[in-house]
C-alpha cells in the first residue's frame, strides 16, 4: 500500500477520535446486531433474498442442499458431499463471492468456495444477493454473492439446541448451538458435524459410489461487549476440518484423498459518535489443504494461504436521509504450495459509498479503487435506485463495474501460471420489480452482463495447459422469487418458488458456456399442523452443454425432497423429524459420470431448552 492510503487512513482515524457527541441509540441497533450491516444498507437497486431459519433447520446440513432447493442458482456436484461449485447468473464458480460475517472468504487457490466444506448449522443468517458487489466484497462478486452471518441479541436470555442425526448409507449429523447474554455480553457457539460412508447404489447400474467416504467439523464461536455506552467490541471466530475420499466416476475408479483445514477470525471495534460510525476490523484467514493421489500413500501435495486483512469504515451522516462512507483497508496474503512459488499479494484500497433516501426515491452511489503490484485494477463503481410507486409496487435499478483477480494458480503455479494475467472485469445492469399483496410477495428482475478478460485455462503451442485472458462473454436473462404466506384452517402454509432463465454465449463462438442451464426451477411448499409441519421441495434443472462447441448435452432432471416433524413437547422442546431425499428414485447428475444418491432417508431429534 502507498503512502496515500496510510494517509487517508490516518486522516479517517483522527476524524473518529476527534467525534465527542452522543448518538441516539436507537440508530445503532442494526449496526450492532448484524455482523455484515452493508448488506441491508448498501444493496439499493439490488434484491436480497433471506433464507428462513425455519428452512434452513429442515434442510440438510450441507450449503449446496439448502442452496439448490430455495435459489435459482446452478450447482455442479462431483456427489453427495463432494466437490461442489455454484453458478449464479451463468457466471463460473471463481464469479460468486461467499461472504462470511462481511469477509470475502474465496481460496486464494482457486478463487471459489466448496459449497459443500460450509455447514449450515452454526450461521444465525444465511442470504443472498444476485448481482455485482465487488465495491464493497471485493474480487469474484460478478455473478453474486452469497452470505453467512452471526448476529448477537443483549436480551439476558440463553438457548440451547441440540440435533442429533443418523441416515441411509451410514451418515451421522449432530450440531449444538448456544446462545447467552446479558445486557451488556452476547455469546454464540455453534458445532455442528456430518460424516458418511457414502457407498450409495447408482441407479440403473450394478455399480456404487466407491472412495466416497467423508468427515467434516464447524466450531463457530463469537462475541460481542459493550465498552461504556458508545463502544462496541466484537470477535467471530469459525474452523473448519474436513477429511474426504474423491469418489471416481462411470467409467474412472479413484483412490485419492483431500484434507482441509479453514481458520477464519475477526475483529471489530465500532465506535458511535455523534454523527459519525467508526469501525475497525482486523481478520486473520489461514487455509491449508493436502491432496493425495493414493490415499494409501504417504505422498501428497499441498498448499496453505495465510490471509491479514486491516479495515476502517468511518460513516458520516448528514442527515437521517444522507450517509456517507470512507473506508482504507488493506490486505496481505502469503501462499505457500506444491508447484507454487513467490506467492504473495499486498493490496490497499479506498472506497466511498454515499446514500440518499428521499420519500419515494432512494439512490446510492459508491466508488473502490485497489492498489497492487501483482495486477493492474480497474476503477470499481456502483449505481444503485428505487422508486416506491405505490405500496404494492417498487421499481429497482443498478449497474456496476466489478472484478475478479487471478488466483494463486493462475498467477503462480509453476507448470502453467502466467504472471501477466489482467483481472477479469465486468460491466452489468439490472432492472428489477417488486410487488408486495401482504401475504404474496414478488421480485422479477432482467439483467446483463459483459465480462471481458474472461481467464479460460486452454493449452498452448506444446500442449501445456496453461490460463489466458480470451473470451468477452455476455450473460443475460431473468430471476424470479415469490413468496406466498397465510393461513389455511388457522394454520401457516407457505409457499415459494424461484425461477431463472439464463443465457451465458461466448462473442466468438455464439455458443452456450458449458455447465450453464438456461432453465431453473424451484418450488417449495410447507404446512403446519398443531405439532406437526411438512415440508415438500422441488426442482427442475435444465439440460447443460458439457463440449464448449455445444455438441455433447447432459439431459436436465427433476428431484424432490419431502420432510416431516413432529414436537412431541414445547418446554423443554422436543421433537423429531425425517427427510426423505430424492422421493421418486430419480437418476440424475450435474455433471458427466457423476450420478448422484437415489432414494435416502435422514432422521433427527431436536432437544431446546
């Protein structure tokens, strides 16, 4: 980082200090709670989609199940539990920012998130938001992003939870969660772990699911204390172990094995002022992993990235109506691997976020410029508005820039890294509508994107696979979400479904990106009884080019899972539950080779108190 950034953010800390007044409390509420407050305040133009903690109970522990069943993002799943990628808006895995507590939290390896390494059960608030955010979350926010949050309450109330799981193919969940505090303190802890032979049968076939097995375990802990009436101290801290077999496919037996290991910590220090917000964050990230071709063998590569990151917000409000944001951050990583060498990254950034509300029109403006040696970086803006015409109907808007960084083995792998790599950038708008009718709820939103600079691993003159910027790619296409609540014979019903229809074409070719579904559909419908719920949920995938020409096609599928509780008591609450997975025996795979589980049965029992 230059010297201009120290001075910006020196300058930004002695504003803070030098801020002596009280502020009404009442404006601090989200501010304290939530752990990743720019998400509700910095989203004009652009739809949030928060998935219930009802939902997330009732479905599987993993993120790819509860993400693929209530979005209409695409996931490529290598099995139950294994590799597993997302596609939001026909971008790639590397386009899709997984948000932890406010921290991009993408490998510095490969620049995606396994969407299967993430347990559901030890986050309080998992969203989403379709669309560009690189201004505010950094590298890979092209496609979305998508949002895991811990948040604290000072009610001087405690709560335990404890689930323990078992199912087909020997698979046991357990997870405890906790939550204490006083008017001052607030602590969460969440452990949740899976683990499964998975030796499923694959359908139509005399074969089953070998070198499947898998184990994983989330410790999730965080705190919050008041210092004084102004001043706020919070820690979050999540570790992630996981040791998995990488199951073969049809025609390809495997024998290998992947260990990883993921520490993530944060610190925040908000200070309340007058009209001025301050917040200082530190976070550490630490990922390592161990990949080994024979899972019997003592040879194996490797690979671990140590992450610091420094961050001060400092917002001043002109008005109830006007805020304005400055922040200063930096960030240093440093990679060692297998293959691997000078694998380093030191970035700085400033960003302004300003934000102005008037009484039926809201807009946002933010602007992000980054600083590094490895790369050159684009200017990052976002436009965002709305406009309340009436109580049932809004209308949004927003277009931005946005960015994704080579990674670590783009830029340094020593059998194919190309150090000359420009970062991918993209221009995007989005138009979207909301209609409000109390108990139903819709959002239909159009957009496009043009990615330039997209980085394509392709081999080159002697064969060697090696990445390259090449291709100029325009998505498109349209989101719906609707979401139905009310009551049938006293009793809550929902219903909701979502709906994408996604074009992702290469300029040069006028084909189809491969892996991307131009249809998705789901649908889920719950109903709750005295002591009983039900939960029934669908989807429907599209067929997917598997050949960049678009001459080979793996054929689109529907699944459904069906769950059933019952509470046997209120206090202490004690109940049970079964999940049946894929109700109709359907053979289906995202992937070539890869088929997925048949018919499976999970149960559980819930102990609250």
């Amino acid at each position: 980082m230059n010297r201009n950034l120290y001075l910006l953010f020196t300058l930004l800390l002695c504003c803070c200090l030098k801020a002596t007044s009280q502020n009404d409390s009442i404006n601090w509420l989200d501010e304290v709670l939530l752990s990743d407050v720019k998400l509700k305040n910095n989203s004009e133009g652009q739809f949030v989609k928060e998935i219930s903690s009802t939902v997330i109970q009732r479905s599987e522990p993993l993120l790819t199940s509860l993400l693929k069943f209530n979005t209409p993002f695409f996931f490529r799943e290598n099995g139950y539990g294994m590799v597993s990628s997302a596609s939001v808006r026909g971008t790639g895995a590397s386009q899709t920012a997984v948000i932890w507590n406010g921290i991009n939290i993408n490998s510095q390896f490969t620049g995606q998130t396994d969407f299967n390494t993430v347990n559901t059960k030890v986050f309080d608030n998992i969203s989403l938001r379709p669309g560009g955010g690189s201004v505010v979350y950094g590298s890979g926010a092209i496609g979305g992003t998508i949002h895991l949050s811990n948040e604290f309450s000072f009610d001087g109330n405690s709560e335990n939870e404890i689930r323990l799981g078992y199912g087909s193919f020997d698979t046991y969940q357990t997870s405890y969660n906790g939550n204490f505090s006083t008017e001052k303190t607030s602590v969460n802890i969440g452990l949740a772990g899976v683990s499964s032979e998975n030796d499923y049968k694959y359908l139509e076939t005399q074969e089953y699911n070998e070198n499947g097995d898998f184990y994983n375990v989330s410790l999730n802990a965080s705190i919050a204390q008041w210092l004084g009436d102004t001043n706020i101290l919070k820690f979050y801290s999540n570790y992630y172990e996981g040791d998995r077999g990488f199951s073969g496919t049809l025609n390809l037996p495997s024998n290998s094995k992947y260990e990883d290991r993921n520490s993530r910590n944060l610190l925040e220090w908000k200070s309340f002022a007058g009209k001025f917000t301050s917040s200082l964050k530190l976070a550490w990230i630490d990922e390592s992993f161990k990949y080994y071709e024979n899972r019997d063998s003592d040879n194996y590569s490797s690979g671990d990235a140590e992450t610091g990151i420094i961050k001060y917000d400092l917002e001043y409000e002109f008005a109830k109506n006007k805020k304005l944001n400055l922040i200063a951050d930096y960030t240093d990583v440093q990679g060692v691997g297998t293959g691997i060498e000078n694998a380093e990254r030191k970035i700085g950034g400033i960003s302004a976020l300003w934000s102005h509300q008037l009484e039926k029109f809201s807009y946002e403006l933010s602007l992000r410029q980054e600083i590094t040696n490895n790369y050159d970086s684009p200017l990052l803006f976002s436009i965002g508005s709305s406009y309340q015409f009436s109580e049932n109907y809004q209308l949004r808007f927003n277009s931005s820039r946005n960015f994704r960084i080579p990674t670590f083995n783009d830029l340094f792998w020593l059998q194919g890294g190309n150090t000359n790599l420009d970062p991918e950038t993209s221009i995007q708008a989005e138009l979207g509508n909301e209609f409000n009718f109390n108990v139903l709820r819709i959002n239909l939103t159009g957009y496009f994107i043009d990615i330039d600079d997209l980085i394509r691993w392709i081999p080159d003159e002697s064969g060697m696979w090696r990445p390259v910027n090449t291709a100029n790619v325009h998505n498109y296409g349209l989101e719906l979400f609707a979401a139905w609540n009310t009551q049938l014979s006293e009793n809550a019903f929902s219903l909701n479904t979502s709906y994408a229809y996604t074009r992702s074409v290469d300029q040069e070719t006028g084909d189809q990106l491969i892996y991307t579904p131009q249809h998705k559909v789901t649908l889920a419908a719950g109903y709750e009884i005295k002591n009983f719920s039900i939960l029934l949920q669908s989807l429907y995938n599209g067929s997917i080019y598997t050949s960049s020409d678009n001459n080979y096609e793996l054929e689109g599928y529907e699944i459904a899972d069906l769950y059933l509780g019952y509470t046997f008591s209120r206090n202490p609450e004690i109940g049970v539950d079964l999940r049946f997975n894929n109700i109709f025996n359907k053979k289906y795979q995202s992937l070539p080779s890869r088929i997925m589980p048949g018919r499976s049965i999970n149960s559980t029992l819930t102990f609250k108190f």
